[in-house]
C-alpha cells in the first residue's frame, strides 16, 4: 500500500469515529432530554437476524450454482 493509500484510510477513519461519537452524543443528549428508555432486545433478537443473514447468504450462494435451498422442518435438520 502507498503511502497517500495509507494517509487517506486514516482520514476517512477519522471520520467514521467522529460520526459515531455524534451519533452516540445524540443519542445520550435526546435521553436525557426526552427521558428516552432503552430497552434491550434481547439475545433471541440478535440471533434471528443472525441467522437470517447466514440463509441470506446461503440462499444466495446457492443460487448462484443453480441451487435452491428449502427448509426441512421447524427444528428439523440434518443429523
């Protein structure tokens, strides 16, 4: 990697900080401004879209080798 390559990955580096330090600033002034709650979605949350990003990118995938994936059951699978 150049140099100028190195030098212009840090300023946008820069950048992407300073926006999620403002985004976070944000939002930390509307929640006590506004007396915003957060509540945590929990882990079920973050696994569903977890694992629909995986099938997402398998479905893809295997329609790219002219595949089509189905599912087998609710909790079924192979084992």
């Amino acid at each position: 990697m150049a140099h100028g390559e190195a030098f212009h990955l840090v300023a946008h580096m820069a950048k992407a900080v300073t926006a999620t330090a403002r985004e976070l600033a944000e939002l930390f002034d509307n929640t006590l401004r506004y007396g915003m709650t957060y509540e945590d979605p929990g882990a079920l949350y973050y696994e569903d879209r977890y694992r629909e990003r995986v099938l997402k990118g398998l479905r893809r995938r295997a329609k790219a080798s002219g595949y089509e994936l189905t599912e087998v059951g609710a909790a079924g699978g192979v084992s």
